[in-house]
C-alpha cells in the first residue's frame, strides 16, 4: 500500500486477506459439484454446462464462474476476485477482471441470449445472481 493511506482502507485489505485464505481453506459443500438454476459446474472434472450444454472455459473463466456461483446475491469486490482467481503477490489490474467477465459472458451468450446471471454492481464489482425460492 502507498503512504498515505486511511485506516478503512488497510482494514479492507486486511479483509481481503483473510477471505482469500479463508477462500483456499474451505471445502465445497457438496464436494464435487455446484448448481445454480441453469449453470452446472464438475469442479472435479473442470467442467462447465450451460442448460446441458459444455462451455469451454479457460482455468481462470472457471475459477470466476466458480468463485461467484458459489455464493449467489453476494457482491465480490474486483479486489476480492483477484486475490481468490491470481496467484498471492501476482500484480493485476483490476480491468483485467472486467475482461475476464465480458469473455465469460460472450460463451455463455454463445449458448443462451438471454444470460444475465452475472450481473454488474456498478463501482464495486460482481455477483451471481441469487435464484429466489
């Protein structure tokens, strides 16, 4: 961090440290597979469906998709989303998650025109929307 810097702030990178960790440390709850609505991820396989359909994701589309998909409704900070996707101590930008979202989007758009469940929250970051009930 440069100097100066605010005390909200450092306590937002201390949070995101712990997230990360904690990110790293945790298991899936059902261990092997996530489903939201529509989307369906192997997390042991690496794979990837849409609707039924395979979408061919890179390692980095397919932690994203995972990281959001695994907590729909909650907003993750495009700070958030570089220390879970990259590597501690790798330098990214932060547009570089924004790339990252509309390449994830256009192959999924690929299969179904109508996706919007990764949805912007504008000056913050992203989320995977939440399936009501």
């Amino acid at each position: 961090m440069c100097k100066p810097f605010s005390l909200r702030e450092l306590l937002v990178k201390i949070k995101i440290v712990f997230r990360r960790y904690s990110a790293r440390n945790t298991v899936n709850r059902d261990g092997v597979k996530i489903h939201r609505g529509n989307l369906l991820l192997d997390i042991d396989k690496f794979l990837a469906l849409w609707k039924g359909s395979i979408i061919d994701l890179t390692v980095t589309e397919f932690s994203l998709l995972k990281f959001l998909a695994d907590s729909p409704g909650i907003v993750r900070t495009r700070d958030a989303l570089i220390g879970h996707i990259y590597p501690e101590g790798t330098f990214v930008s932060e547009r570089t998650i924004d790339t990252h979202i509309k390449r994830l989007r256009k192959k999924i758009e690929l299969l179904d025109v109508d996706f919007e469940e990764i949805e912007t929250v504008y000056g913050l970051g992203y989320r995977y929307r939440e399936i009501p009930a």
